[in-house]
C-alpha cells in the first residue's frame, strides 16, 4: 500500500507570490492533517480535513488556506508568501476523524514539501 | 494548550548499547495519546510507539519500549540494542480528542546520535 504522497518535494518562490501544495492519503484514509516544521518554532499544527470540511485550525494567519477534495486528497495554499514561510510543510493522514478507537486515528506522515522563499 | 517537553535536546549512544529519551508533557485532561515519531535525514516522520493514557501497562515495540508515568506526566522512550539506523530526531507528542477536533503538539525534538 502507498504511504502519503506529498508534492513536490520542493519548491523555491519569492516573497508575495502563493504557493499551493498537494497532498495524497494513504488509500482508504479519509482525515488530512497539514504541519509546519521550522528550526525555531519545531512543528506547528496549521488545519485538519475530514469529510472535505476543515476540522481544526492551527494558529496561523487567513494567508494560510486548504482544502479537501471528495477523493481526501488535499492542498494547502500559502498568499503573499513571506520569508519566514520558509519551512517543510508535512502532511498527515489517518482512517478516521473523530472520538473512536486510536488505531483509526494514528496519523501517518509524508516526506513533506521543502518551501524556500527568497 | 498541552506542552510538550524534550529536556534533551542532543543524545548519544553506542552501537548495541541502550539509550533513553525524556519527555514531559503538560495536561489536565485524563485522556489522551502519546506519540514518539522518528524522522531520519529522509525527512519521513515514522511512528515508533503510542501509548493511551487509560492503560497502565507501558507500550513496547521490538526494540522500542516507554515508561509511562501519568501522575508525574512522563513519557520516556527507551532503545534497546541501538542499531546505526536509529540515528534521528526523535519527537514526542501528545493528542486528545476535543470539541475543536484532533492536533498532534510536539517537542522540540531530540537528535540523536549511534556511534559505531
């Protein structure tokens, strides 16, 4: 079975461009969650997908979008990109979304998307 | 919001020889997960062990095991037989399930380092 495939593994833009980022589940996981890794700040939670709603919202700016499509395939899009976006944006999926049993909920991660702004 | 602490931010170890990771987490919650990923230069972040807070009975995995200390808010993962290919940074996290839905938070991380 294919782990979660995110693309492109990476990507360099200058500052005040969007960039949009995609992510695939592993097959038959229907929740995509969407991280931020940086030297300074470690890894940050940015939104949460089940179902094609948002679930969960991290603390960053409206800059900051995503959204799910009916496959569970996901994007997240970055506006007006600053320099500190720089950063590996991960992607996570899992079976389930919800108060059920653990094992449906364990998060499984890509390899992420290596965003450098100039 | 639930922190996550990793007091150990370099460890080192030998190969064939056992190592432990700390991790102290901040909740006032009852029920939760903790996680501890590996993320090797690959850059893929690997489950390594999970543990639910209403068993007591600490989680092994192979090679892989952590004691669990609720009370005290403790989460260490311990590696037996350290191999070259457990060289990583190594996250501790911790998830609940809340209205506002599911997010993993996570230590800073801890690198760590198998000599031959």
């Amino acid at each position: 079975k294919a782990g979660v495939t995110q693309t492109p593994r990476y990507l360099i833009k200058t500052r005040g461009q969007q960039v949009t980022l995609s992510c695939s589940p592993i097959s038959g996981h229907r929740s995509v969650s969407w991280y931020q890794q940086t030297p300074g700040q470690g890894l940050q939670f940015l939104f949460e997908y089940f179902s094609e709603t948002q679930r969960n919202k991290g603390n960053f700016p409206g800059r900051f979008s995503g959204r799910q499509f009916s496959n569970s395939r996901s994007e997240m899009n970055v506006s007006t990109l600053e320099l500190g976006d720089s950063a590996l944006y991960l992607c996570a999926s899992s079976l389930e979304w919800g108060p059920s049993n653990l094992a449906k909920n364990i998060q499984y991660f890509g390899a992420g998307t290596r965003l450098s702004v100039l | 919001a639930q922190t996550v602490t990793q007091s150990q931010p370099e460890m080192s170890v030998q190969e064939a020889e056992t190592v432990t990771l700390s991790c102290t987490y901040d909740t006032s919650e009852s029920d939760y997960y903790l996680f501890w990923y590996k993320q090797p230069p690959s850059r893929q972040m690997i489950l390594v062990i999970r543990q639910e807070a209403y068993k007591q009975q600490n989680a092994t995995e192979n090679r892989f095991s952590v004691n669990f200390q609720k009370a005290a808010k403790s989460f260490s993962l311990k590696i037996s037989d350290s191999q070259l290919g457990d060289a990583a940074m190594y996250f501790c996290a911790y998830r609940r399930w809340s209205n506002s839905g599911y997010a993993l938070n996570f230590g800073k991380g801890t690198s760590l380092l198998v000599t031959p």
